[in-house]
C-alpha cells in the first residue's frame, strides 16, 4: 500500500533546528497538509508553539491525503485546499524522542559551549568534523513516512553509509484541542525587529530571576516600547528601547547606542544613502511600529504575562532573524519569528559590499501566549512576599 506520506530531506539540521524551537513540551500534535508538516506544542493551554515544516525543506514531498472528513484550515497554510471531502491526517507524537533521533548522528555537537567539554579530550574544530564535512553533507539524508491512518512516525537517516530507523508511536488528537485564539481582525499592537535585540532584553530581565513580564507600548509618548521584569526576590528591573534622538534628521549616525549606528542605507552597488526621515517617533531598534489601543484602554498598551511561559521562546529569539510582536485586544501575545535556515552548502547571494544574504530556506515559528489577569497577577505578588 502507497504511504499517505513521505519526504526526504537532505538537512536533517533544519528540521532540528525548527522543532527545537517548539521543543518545550514533551509531546507535539502533527498535521500533514499539502504545503509541509505543521507541529504544535503547548502546555496548559496557556502558551503555545507553533512550527511549521514546509514543503520546501524536502527535496522530495508526496502526500496523498484520504477523502473522508474535513479538518480546520493550518494556522501557516494560508492557500490550502479547503474542500470539504479532504481530511488531513493529525496526530499526537513525543516530541522530545522525535528530537533525540534527528540529532543521533551528533546534530547538536555544534551547539554545545566549549566549557561542556573535557578539556583532556583531543579537540576538533567544527570545519572538520563529522557532521559539517562538506563530503559527507552530500551523503546524509532523513525521510519521514506516514504509511496510514494510526500507524507510526517512520524516521530513517542515512549518513556516510549509516542508516538508522527509528517508529513513533502515535496517538490520535482529541477532536477538541484548537489553538490559542488571536483576533487578527482586533490587532492593537504590531512590532517588528530583530530578534537578537529581543534575546537579548528577556535574558537581561531574567537574571533578576522575576516571575512577570510586562510589556508596555505607546505611540505617543516615553517609553515607546518597554519590557519589565518583576515579582522576583529582587526589586523591578525595566529595558526601554529608546527612541533615536537624531531620527527626525536625515542622515548622520550618532555614537554609543548601538542600535542608533546604522542611518544609511546600504545599495546593491555599494554606496550609501540617508535613510528616509521618520514620520512617527518611535524606538529605534523596530523597522515596524504600530500601536493604536481602543480607546477603552487609553493611549498606552500594558499587559503582563508569565514570565517563565516567555522563557519558553527563548530558543526561537536566538535562531531567528526577525520577529513580530503582535497583541490583540484580549491581550493574547503573538511572537512570530522568522528563521533564515544556512544552506552549508552554499555562500549565501551577495546583496551588497560586503553583504550577504542567507542561502537557505525561510521559515516561521509562532508563538502564543495568554495574559494574566488582574487577580492572578495580584496572587502571584502575594506569593512571592510570603516567600
């Protein structure tokens, strides 16, 4: 009998690397769409991440979906088929088995700092190892099987002649699970910027060991955007992502921040132009900023969240590129990042003097996050003081 699905990948670290960012949870719900594999994990019901594996990370993709029911359309599959005569397969696999098979042929060896390491042991440098050798990158290769409708997860990985087999067993998903709403017709806050600079205010936050996470955002006056960490031992601590104080001029890079360096523009030929004179005051460090709350809520957006579910994304915030902040009006927080995967085969395409863009497939993570309300935000400060 012919699988309901297969793909075969010739980079089992792109799978890695985006299921890693949901690998939170120890079990994960899997849709099979035409368009790739779409893997949510979630915990509580309160946070929820969403990976999707698109069609493109396969070299090779066939689904052949049974004609019975239908199923809700893919949070990340905008253009699917939605007839009413096609049902795409869904189910509940261990997540973190699916992980530990993807790396058995030392996918993280990469990732580990230098000070994990016995420094007895005779070192090798990344460039030369077994799984960056451009030789043996040609040879490795993962397929996923689906054969029917109950049956396991078959992952097989071949490398350099190797070959392990590995069968998931899955589980069938309650009809009832759906994701976590956000009113995409009721968005009140849209941000977008680098994920780094994002890494980096939670982990700076987080050493102050706090149990929420506000976040506070205003188009119309100081701070325009601001992230404080409190209910922890030690007293409030707060990261503002200031406003240029040279924005509204054109051209002219100022000194210190080093968010407020880069005022020009760089050219595919080379040469630089002054960027464009901002309309709006807003931080710096965001390429868009859009905050317009009812009126209800007055001018400023402040909503608090639990600082260890937001912890959970810190994986996503280092290997993306860009995020994209979104609130809607019942305070659902959305993080939706966008990871440039390396090809490892390739340079990347020059677009400019000295830059390059990556050679790799684009993909996307999301995140959801729901709000504390006002007494549970109360409870947990009563908590911590009898702590």
């Amino acid at each position: 009998m012919e699988p309901l699905f297969t793909g075969v990948s010739n980079n089992a670290h792109h799978l890695y690397t985006l299921l890693s960012c949901v690998g939170f949870a120890s079990k994960a719900t899997v849709q099979i769409t035409p368009d790739g594999l779409r893997f949510s994990a979630e915990e509580g019901r309160v946070v929820q991440g969403l990976a999707f594996l698109d069609k493109s990370l396969f070299t090779s993709y066939t689904f052949k979906p049974s004609t019975e029911r239908s199923t809700q359309a893919e949070e990340f599959n905008q253009n699917a088929d939605s007839s009413d005569e096609v049902e795409y397969p869904h189910f509940v696999i261990s997540l973190s088995a699916l992980l530990e098979t993807l790396k058995i042929f030392g996918i993280n060896d990469l990732m580990e700092p230098n000070g994990s390491r016995d420094t007895n042991l005779p070192q090798i440098k990344p460039a030369s190892s077994a799984f960056n050798a451009p030789a043996l990158l040609m040879d490795r290769s993962c397929t996923l099987q689906y054969t029917q409708h109950g049956a396991p997860l078959s992952i097989a990985i071949t490398e350099a002649g190797v070959k392990t087999t590995c069968e998931l067993v899955t589980y069938e998903s309650g009809d009832a699970e759906t994701d976590i709403p956000l009113q995409r017709d009721a968005i009140i806050m849209k941000i977008i910027m680098r994920s780094a600079w994002l890494h980096n205010a939670i982990a700076e936050l987080d050493s102050s060991t706090p149990t929420i996470l506000k976040i506070s955002a205003c188009a119309k006056r100081e701070p325009y955007f601001a992230l404080s960490g409190a209910g922890g031992p030690f007293s409030e601590s707060t990261v503002e992502f200031s406003v240029d104080q040279h924005s509204e001029n054109v051209g002219g890079a100022t000194q210190g921040d080093q968010a407020s360096q880069a005022h020009n523009i760089l050219t595919n030929d080379g040469t630089s132009r002054p960027r464009a004179t901002r309309r709006k005051a807003a931080p710096t460090v965001t390429e868009t900023f859009q905050v317009s709350p009812p009126s209800s809520m007055g001018e400023r957006i402040q909503q608090s969240y639990r600082f260890a579910l937001i912890r959970k994304a810190a994986r996503a915030m280092a290997v993306a590129n860009k995020v994209s902040i979104r609130g809607d009006q019942q305070g659902v927080l959305s993080l939706q990042f966008m990871v440039d995967l390396d090809d490892n085969t390739s340079t990347g395409r020059s677009v400019g003097a000295g830059v390059r863009a990556p050679a790799g497939p684009r993909c996307f993570v999301d995140f959801r996050f729901v709000p504390l309300l006002d007494e549970e935000e109360a409870e947990m400060d009563v908590q911590d003081d009898e702590e």
